[in-house]
C-alpha cells in the first residue's frame, strides 16, 4: 500500500557516521519551496543579529581538519556574516579538490599540505572528519614539542563527529576539548546542536564556542556528556522520523486519489503551517 523510505534517504540519518552527509539541496526540495523560504529569512535575521554585535574576529586563527558538508556549514556564515575574516580560517583535507573549491569561494582562506599545518598557531580547531578516522595515526599527526609546527597552550579543539566521547580527544596534546552533536538541517541554516566541554574553559571561551555553534542553527550547552548522547535520538535521528512520516502522509494521500505533486504539497505547507504556528 505505502511506499517505503528510500534506504538512500533514511542511511543519511539513522548511522550516525553518516547523518551529515544529505545535500541540502536534497533537504531544501523535501522541506519545500515555501519553508525554504521562511528559513531563509528567519536564519538570515537570526544571524544578521548576532553578527551585528561582533567587530573583531572570534579567533586569531580557525583551523577546520576536514571540508566536508558539515564543516561548509559553519565556514559559509562565519565569513559570509562577519564573525571570521577568510584569511584567518585554515583548511586541510586528505581532498585537495574540496579545499580547491573553498578556494574558489574564499581566495583569501587559507589551505594547508598537513594536519600540522593547518592546526599551527590556531586557537580554534575543528574536527570534522569521519568518526572511523579518530585513530592513533590521526592524532600523531598533531605537532609534539620540537616540531616545525606549534600547539598553541590555549588552543579549544571543537569535535563534530558522531558518537565520539570528550577523552578520545585527549590525545591531541589539546587542553581544551568541546564536543557537539549537530544535525543535518545545520546544512541548511537550522541546525540543532547539543553540546558539552571540558571544565577548563573559561565562560568567554564558552561565549566563543556559542557563537560558532549558533552562527548555523541552534544550540544547547549541557554540562553532562551523557546528553549529548541522548540528543542523538531526538535531535541527531530525529529529522528521520519527520521524513519517515512526511513520507507516509504523502503516500496515503496518493492512496487516496491525490497526485504524488498535490500530495507532497499539502504534507509540505501542512508541516511548515504547523512549524509557524509553534513559532507564534
């Protein structure tokens, strides 16, 4: 009767390692054409906003290990909504085409040959790669004592990956270590991220990391990691669901009588009257 979830579609948010990696253009089209839209405007003023109250840059340097959707996420409104000047953000990628074309968008950013590199003097790390590659060989690529390349002492290491606990970051030689759960409408500009760190940063640190995580969506600090866990259900699978029944709906709707077209569009603006109305 009903036409099943795409395995496609659903694999993007139920593993966890992969749940980043849905094209937002393949997220804007299932939203729909209005929500776009309303999105749009609400994340532009959103960020807009708390841009408006910055006049210096976050970090003297932000160094991204890893290019991927995610990590475009937060690149694009830090340098598009003033919170970072491209020429203070560095990129590595074991892909050089993908750090080609930040590139092409940002000539000023800049692009680094090794994970030493692009982490040298940097205050703001992020680690965007995939969960599977946080191994030994990863972090002995981080500089040690002696090395060409420095370690800064107040450096804060910001973790994006999936289902990877605050001590599987210890060996970066980092201090100060922040994990977060985004999601993938973060791809979008309406994320949700769940996040926790260390003791050791300073409230200011934790105002910086807030911005950064806010600049793509929304965010919550928990001081228990065990919540980042639980968020991973509702939050990080949870737009899975919304698929799965938006999915549902529209084919009861073809079941009944409706094109496929007519139906998505009342599932659709059904969805996005229901969001504004919660939003009232």
């Amino acid at each position: 009767m009903f036409r099943p979830l795409s395995k496609s579609v659903l694999s993007h948010y139920t593993r966890r390692s992969s749940s980043f990696s849905l094209p937002s253009s393949t997220l804007a089209s299932i939203i729909g054409d209005g929500s776009r839209s309303w999105f749009s405007a609400k994340s532009s003023h959103s960020n807009s906003k708390a841009a408006s109250g910055s006049s210096e840059p976050l970090f003297d340097k932000i160094a991204f290990i890893g290019t991927g959707k995610m990590a475009q996420a937060m690149i694009d409104p830090l340098i598009r909504n003033g919170y970072q000047p491209e020429e203070q953000v560095a990129l590595y990628d074991v892909s050089t085409k993908a750090m080609k074309g930040f590139k092409r968008s940002y000539p000023k950013i800049q692009t680094s040959q090794s994970i030493g590199e692009v982490v040298n003097d940097a205050d703001f790390i992020v680690v965007a790669v995939k969960p599977q590659n946080i191994n030994q060989s990863f972090w002995d690529q981080f500089p040690k004592p002696g090395d060409d390349y420095r370690l800064r002492d107040d450096a804060t290491l910001l973790s994006i990956c999936a289902g990877t606990p605050l001590k599987e970051f210890m060996p970066s030689g980092v201090q100060k270590i922040v994990r977060s759960m985004p999601n993938t409408p973060s791809t979008i500009g309406q994320g949700m991220t769940v996040w926790c760190c260390t003791p050791n940063l300073t409230s200011e640190e934790r105002d910086d990391v807030s911005r950064v995580l806010h600049t793509f969506g929304k965010a919550i600090f928990v001081d228990d990691e065990k919540f980042v866990d639980m968020s991973t259900s509702i939050s990080g699978s949870g737009p899975a669901y919304i698929f799965m029944l938006m999915e549902a709906m529209i084919d009861s709707g073809v079941h009944m009588g409706f094109s496929r077209e007519t139906a998505t569009t009342l599932v659709h603006h059904t969805l996005l009257g229901t969001l504004c109305c919660i939003e009232q």
